[in-house]
C-alpha cells in the first residue's frame, strides 16, 4: 500500500477527541509525527483494530520539517476549493471581489483564489501561508472581546505554554533587547499600533495578523537590577477565531521574520 499523502489523510482517520492518549496535544499533532515519520498510528488508542490493519504499511518514511510545511499547505490549497470564499469573507473580516477573497494581513492586502492561492505585492512564506489558509478554513467569525490573555489561557494552550515563552517570547526579547529599533520597525512593516501601556508595560503595541487575531506585544526594558521582559497577550476570542495551532504558528512566524529583518540590520 503507498504511503500517507499528507497529514490531513492520518487526520481523517482520527476520532478528533483530543484526548492527548498518544502523547500529544492534538488530534492534528499526532497527525502531524505520524506523516512526518515520528510517530506509528498505532499509537492512537482510539483506532480500531480494522482502520489499523487497513493502513498498516502506510507509514510515512521520515521527511523534513519543510517538506511536512509543503505537503500540509497543499492540502489546504484542496480544502480550499470546497470553501465558499464569499460567505468566508463575512466569517474572516474580509471582502470579496473578483472571484477572490480578499483580507488584510499585517494591515496589508492580501488576495485567495479558489485554488488556494495567495497573491500579493510584499513575498509571501510558508510561515505565514500555512496558518491564513487554516484561518480562513475555520475562523468562526466571533466579535473579539477586547480582553487581553496569555495562550496558556486559550483552548490547547496550557500544554504549548511552555515551548511558547521559549521559541516566541524569549527569542522575541532577545531581539528587542539588541535592536533598538525593533518597535518602530514593527510600526512602521507591519503597522503596529502603539497603544497605551498594558500591564505597566514600557511598551506596547497591537498587532493584527488577520482581522481577528490581534496580538498584544508587551516589552519591559531592563532597569536597574532587573532584567527586561516581553510577553505576548491575545484576544480572548483566539481560540474561537484560531485553533491554538493557528495562534502558535502565526507567532512563531512573526519572530521568524523580525529574526531575519535584525539580521539584515547587522543584530547577532
């Protein structure tokens, strides 16, 4: 029997509970290792002795991370032509027009076409692609509330928490901490809006990677004997809007390209 295609053909066999039996925090997670080669299907304990001799031998030989990224966003790119994309405009904050839906992505226009395609005039990658085309999929259209909370305190964040502060907050402090200008360049690329300060903050500002998905960046600098901090806050609405997937992977695309945008101004 061939391979698994991708991770949503290992997702659809799934019961979605996730019960987190298997380890991992979701259903789409552990759908995720067995694609990527990490994990055995039997190691859900929720599939039938039938589904597993079914698709034993389907086992996915070991790949990257970027061609696991590939793969998923294909599959969107199919999941997609079943998509109404004018009745999901209304759901995501979006219009429609010229057979396309269009949405605003760091306050700059982006265009989906019923292939799944993105257009647009600034590069478009996969960490940022992967997350809108799932946003748009399955953003339920919940007006935000205005009510700023950690991810932990989002569905299915408790248990990313922890990777979270370390991949997106520690690595987004260190930046800031070395490159002054980090701030104003978030302004100014990315339309940050500076707002007043949260938390007794330094600085703050809001950002909005899709329409209904703002991110609060707090920033305290360093004084005296205390070191500085940074800490990233959502709307309470995230985990209706986004999947904590989403949420997670919007951020930790955000850090990758202020990373990439403090090395080209010369910030090790």
């Amino acid at each position: 029997m061939s391979e698994f295609a991708n991770a949503m053909e290992v997702f659809k066999l799934l019961d979605k509970s996730n019960c987190r039996k298997c380890n991992e925090q979701t259903c789409l997670a552990f759908a995720s290792k067995v694609f990527l080669g990490s994990k055995l299907l039997n190691q859900c304990p929720a599939l039938s002795r039938e589904i597993l001799d079914q698709y034993q031998g389907k086992q996915k030989r070991k790949i990257t991370k970027e061609q696991y990224r590939e793969s998923m966003l294909a599959d969107l790119k199919n999941e997609i032509q079943s998509c109404d994309l004018k009745l999901a405009a209304q759901r995501v904050g979006g219009t429609f027009s010229n057979e396309k839906l269009n949405i605003r992505i760091f306050g700059k226009q982006f265009s989906i076409d019923a292939s799944g395609n993105m257009f647009s005039d600034i590069h478009i990658n996969l960490w940022i692609a992967t997350p809108v085309l799932r946003y748009v999929l399955y953003c339920k259209g919940v007006p935000l509330t205005g009510k700023w909370v950690p991810l932990r305190e989002l569905k299915g964040g408790r248990e990313k928490s922890g990777l979270f502060a370390k991949r997106s907050e520690k690595s987004l402090k260190q930046i800031a901490d070395r490159y002054t200008n980090l701030f104003q360049d978030i302004m100014l690329l990315f339309n940050g809006e500076k707002v007043e300060n949260h938390y007794e903050s330094d600085i703050s500002l809001i950002l909005y990677p899709l329409p209904k998905l703002p991110m609060l960046i707090c920033y305290w600098k360093p004084e005296d004997e205390m070191a500085s901090d940074l800490h990233l806050f959502f709307d309470s609405s995230a985990d209706m809007n986004a999947d904590i997937d989403i949420v997670y992977g919007i951020a930790s695309g955000i850090v990758v390209m202020l990373e990439k945008i403090a090395m080209k101004h010369g910030v090790n």
